[in-house]
C-alpha cells in the first residue's frame, strides 16, 4: 500500500530527528537557550504534533529568537513577504482541523511555514506573548502527531 502524504512526512521527520539525535545536534543537546514553544503568529496558539517537533528543532539549529510562526497566506494577510532566500527555508508540515464530532482530519499538505523572522514588512503583527509549555503536555501531541497513544 501507498503511503499518504501524511505517513511520508512523519517518517521524513522522524528521520531526521534520529539523524540530529546521533550527531549529537538534537535541540536538548546543541546548548545555549532552551528554544521557545512554537506559536501562530496571529492567534498566540501554540502549534501542535509533527509540527511543534519541526519548528522547535529549526528554532534551535537557525537561531531564531522568536517562537512566532506564519504560513505563506497569513504572511500576505499582514502585508508581509517572505524575506529573499528564505522561501527555501520554510518549513513544510501538516495543518490539521478539528471537525465537529472532535476528530482531527488533514485539511493540506505541505503547508510551509516561516518564523516571523524570515519576513520583511509585516504590519499588524500581534506582539509577542509568552507561552509556557508543560514538556509532558509537549510530548503528548508529538506522540499524538506520530499516532502513537501516549499513555
């Protein structure tokens, strides 16, 4: 059987999360800050599963010091562009929708995204607002993300 779009990104994350983890460059082991939790930009909400896991390991190894991530049609919404040479850095990942009976369907993939810092010109960004994390909290929608029952 095919693999979705979703099942070929997971194992592509999780291939390079391995891959980081044996070098020795995973974003727990790389020093300095530990990275902030990954947030829309626009809403303040944290982002969830294979996504948070992709962002937080890009904040670390890029250096970012903002955790505020946009997609390319918000980044428009504001006015903004995509900083030159950075829409090769976006990174691609899957949005999800919560339907009505609490499922979570796919809803487009890739949907790339780019730290705020990547972007020129954004006007009526939202100011930054701490988000705290509990890292249990954090491990459970990777482990969500993955599909695997984190119990």
């Amino acid at each position: 059987m095919e693999k979705t779009s979703f099942e070929k990104l997971a194992e592509d994350v999780s291939s390079k999360f391995a891959d980081l983890i044996e070098a020795g460059k995973a974003p727990w082991s790389m020093g300095g800050s530990i990275p902030e939790y990954p947030v829309d930009a626009i809403s303040g909400k944290p982002l969830a599963g294979i996504t948070a896991l992709q962002l937080l390991m890009k904040e670390k190894s890029a250096g970012f010091s903002d955790n505020r991530w946009l997609t390319e049609p918000q980044i428009a919404t504001l006015g903004g562009k995509i900083s030159k040479g950075a829409r090769a850095r976006g990174i691609p990942s899957v949005v999800w929708t919560e339907t009505t009976a609490g499922k979570q369907t796919q809803t487009k993939i890739p949907t790339t995204y780019y730290n705020v810092e990547q972007c020129e010109n954004l006007s009526r960004l939202p100011p930054r607002s701490p988000y705290n994390q509990n890292p249990r909290d954090l491990m459970s929608d990777i482990c969500v993300g993955f599909g695997i029952n984190p119990e």
